[in-house]
C-alpha cells in the first residue's frame, strides 16, 4: 500500500521490485499445487482453519496424508515455508533480511491468530441449524477473520508504535496482495470454466464500467481540489488519480509522471491507506443491508469505490462472505467465487489502466503545463505497468484450460489442486489486512498536517465518488446474480 511508514529499500541491493516477487512467489505456489494432478500433493501440509466451537479442532493440514502433522504442526510448517521464499525475496529487494524475517514472524503469528478468532462459531456459523445450536452468531463466515486483522493491526500501529516500527521491514501489503491475486487468477480461471457466457460478460461489464468511472471520477476530483480547496497543480493531480482512480499505484504513478517531489506522492498514499480502512470497515455492511438482492452489484461497487488492491480485494471477500450467509439463511447457496471475481477482475481493469493514464497526465505535463526537457516517453507505459497483473492473466488461462480443455480424469483433480493453492491465497489477505491496519497510523498523518488533504478525501469520496461508483456497478451488473451452487 505504501506510505510514510514503509522504510527506502536499499536500491545498491535491489535486484528485483515488489511487483515481480509477487508475479514469482505467487506463481511459484500454483505451479506447486498443480503438482497434484500428476499425484505428488506438495502442499498438503498447509495450514486449514475450520470454524470451530472446540479449539483443539480450529487447525489442520490441507490433504488427509499429512493428518499426522496434526494442526499446529501444519502452522509451523507453512510458517517456515512462507519464511524461506518471502525472506529469500526480501533479500532480492535490497531489504534487511534479518529483520525481515523476525518482524515477518511476528506479523504472520498475529495475523494468524486473527484468522483463528474469526473462525470462532459464534463469529463465524452461518446455517440456521448451527447458529440455534450455539444460541447466537454474527454470520460473518471465517472471512470475518479478516476484519479482525485489520482491527488488530490499526490497535498496534496506532497504540503499539515501537512493535510497528520493529516488524516494518515485513509490513508489506502490496507484496501480499499481489501475491494474492496472482493466485487467486487460477481459482478465478476454473470457476469460470463452469459458467464461460457468463464469465466473459461480467468481464465486459467490468471493462466499461471502469472506463466510464475513469472519466469521470479524475476530472471531477481534480476540478474539487483545485478550485474548491485551492491546491496546486502538483497536488492536485496525485490526490485526484490517488481518490479517483486506484489509491496507492495511482497516486505515485502520477506523481512521477508530473515529476511531483516525492512527499507529494507519499503523503497522498499515506492518506489513501486510512481511509482505504474506512472504507473495509463500512462499505461491506452496507451492501449487506441494502444489495443483498443484487450481489455482483455490490461486488462491483467495492472494486470501483474502495481504492488500493488490498483493501477492494479485501471488500469484495468481506461482501461475498456476508452476502453469500444472507442468502443462505435464506435458503439459497451461492456458487462461491463470482463477487469476488467480479471486484477483482474490476481492479484488475483499473490497474491495467494505471500505466496508460500516468504516461497521458505525464505528456500534457511536460509538453504543455511544466514544459521541461525531461519529457513523458512511451516506455513509461510498461515501466508503470503493475507487472503482478501478468501473473493473474497467466494463472486464470492455466486454471480454466485445465477445467475445460484437459480430460475427464485430469480435470477432476483440478479442483483439489486449485483448492490448495487457494489456502495460501488466504493466508496472503490475512496478513494484507493485518498489514493496512498497521500502516495506518491515525496519530502520524495528523502531526504531518494533512488536514487540508483529508478533507478533500472525505468530500470527494464520500460526497461522490462512492455513489457514482455505486450508480455505475448498478447500471452494468443489475439483475446478474451469481451460479446456484449445485
């Protein structure tokens, strides 16, 4: 997510970005988990959390051959698993490997431990039969794990300082999330093998839908700080493509691209990921109690109104999850996955864009508003190409030629495959929506003086950005609901 808080990397050290890492790691766990289809399970021993009213029974193995690692045995060995290849990335980014790897502990151990409490019944039970049973639930499915990630991660970043500081080498959500979605591209790509039409046309959708809040959200935000707060243009442009567009990415992108100083970028991204948390925290719940009804319409929405890839990654899971328990209580069952898809493959279509619009701002820049030698090129467009998009292209193609173009035999075990690498998607959120919270020190951004910034933020997003996000998913995914689960 980036921010004030993340320390410089050692450039003399880096050899590879955070971008690549997570196309490499990401790739690295789905090619491990495909190992199944020719019969060796290599990632059978990672951890799975059940909902659980006994806690002796929260954790176990993902495959039933290593049954004998028992729960925690499971933990300890995805801890040291994800040790190794992250600490091993963390080196090719010029980071400091050995507090990489203890704040990377830390983190993972308190992220965990979230997931843990989330699967707790009465947080987590959704059938009508379990929650009798129990007396009471607040339905939120395990994935009500993630909230409480987040929640704890703002309680250390904000009242636990000195611990944030010592675990920031490994406080990195960008590098999670992308990891995720790389992942997440192959269960996507076998999911949509099961409903191809309707696939293809939610990604239709999702293109012109983004195309068209483009249009209009940038113009509209930079037009509000310019003339309504009075902020310059180097402000201005950042804080537009950062509200409007897709937070973090957007905002430095379009920073270089204008050739801003740097703090401008910094303080814009700083600002993104706080509110970013608001925005988890509420947008979910509101879809809950008023787009039940319309569940790819909420879907949509968290891609088009909550910014940064973590945190509208993190809103559509959280929106899924609550949605699909609503449903079922009232006797429907969703096909897992589609609201999902639908916010990720939404940002998915922002990001692509990034690029794009950063080498456009950055030719009126330097040709026209702040003329200088130093002109926008077109390789900028690759060079500000978010290359963990790659990554998801080439996972879905794998997962949905595997689902439908592979023979019966084979394509049968696709599903435990995809399955075991989805486990480490989760893992992956996990620790992302611990990390946002963490990042998001409250106390920091108001001693910068950022005020002024926040309060184009509150206006812009919640005065219109929000609702035109809203009004845009509704006019391309109303009356679109989900598979029936089978």
């Amino acid at each position: 997510m980036g921010g004030a808080n993340v320390p410089p990397l050692n450039d003399n050290k880096k050899v590879l970005s955070e971008d690549w890492l997570a196309v490499w790691v990401g790739l690295g766990i789905f090619v491990l988990a495909l190992a199944l289809l020719a019969g060796v399970d290599l990632l059978g021993w990672g951890v799975r959390t059940s909902v659980w009213t006994d806690f002796s029974k929260a954790l176990s193995p993902l495959a039933k051959p290593y049954a004998g690692l028992g729960g925690f045995g499971a933990l300890a060995a995805t801890l040291v698993f994800l040790l190794v290849a992250l600490t091993l990335g963390a080196a090719a980014l010029g980071a400091d490997v050995k507090r990489f790897a203890l704040g990377f502990v830390a983190v993972f151990l308190l992220s965990y431990a979230c997931w843990i409490v989330g699967s707790w019944a009465n947080f987590a039970a959704t059938s009508p039969a379990d929650v009798q049973k129990l007396g009471w639930s607040l339905r939120l499915t395990n994935e009500g794990g993630y909230i409480v990630a987040l929640l704890a991660g703002l309680v250390v970043g904000n009242f636990l300082p000195g611990v944030a500081r010592w675990m920031r080498e490994a406080v990195r959500p960008e590098l999670y999330i992308k990891t995720a979605i790389v992942i997440l591209g192959g269960y996507l790509g076998a999911t949509a093998a099961e409903k191809l039409g309707l696939a293809t046309s939610l990604m239709f959708r999702g293109l012109a839908a983004i195309i068209e809040a483009y249009l209009i959200y940038w113009a509209v935000v930079y037009f509000i700080a310019r003339k309504w707060f009075g902020f310059s243009r180097e402000w201005a442009a950042p804080l537009a493509s950062g509200i409007s567009i897709c937070g973090v990415s957007a905002a430095i992108a379009t920073g270089g691209a204008i050739r801003a100083r740097p703090v401008v970028p910094v303080l814009v991204s700083s600002l993104v990921v706080v509110f970013a948390v608001v925005e988890v925290l509420m947008l979910p719940f509101l879809a809950q109690t008023f787009l039940s009804h319309e569940p790819l319409v909420a879907a949509a929405w968290m891609g088009l109104a909550v910014k940064t890839d973590g945190a509208a990654v993190a809103a559509g899971g959280i929106t899924e999850s609550l949605i699909t328990a609503q449903a079922a209580a009232d006797g429907i069952r969703y096909q897992p996955g589609w609201m999902l898809g639908t916010t990720a493959t939404i940002k998915v279509f922002i990001d692509i864009f990034i690029g794009v619009w950063a080498f456009v701002l950055g030719t009126i820049w330097t040709k026209h508003i702040n003329v200088t030698r130093d002109q926008a090129r077109a390789v900028e467009i690759w060079q500000r190409f978010p290359k963990f998009i790659l990554g998801f292209v080439l996972t879905f193609a794998v997962g949905l030629y595997l689902a439908l173009g592979t023979p019966a035999n084979l394509a049968a075990k696709v599903p435990a495959a995809i399955g075991e690498a989805n486990a480490f998607r989760v893992i992956f959120f996990i620790l992302t929506f611990f990390s946002i919270g963490l990042l998001s020190n409250f106390r920091r951004l108001w001693q910068e003086g950022i005020g002024k910034l926040a309060a184009v933020y509150v206006v812009s997003l919640f005065g219109f950005v929000i609702w035109v996000g809203l009004a845009i998913s509704w006019l391309f995914f109303a009356g679109i609901a989900p598979p029936l689960a089978s």
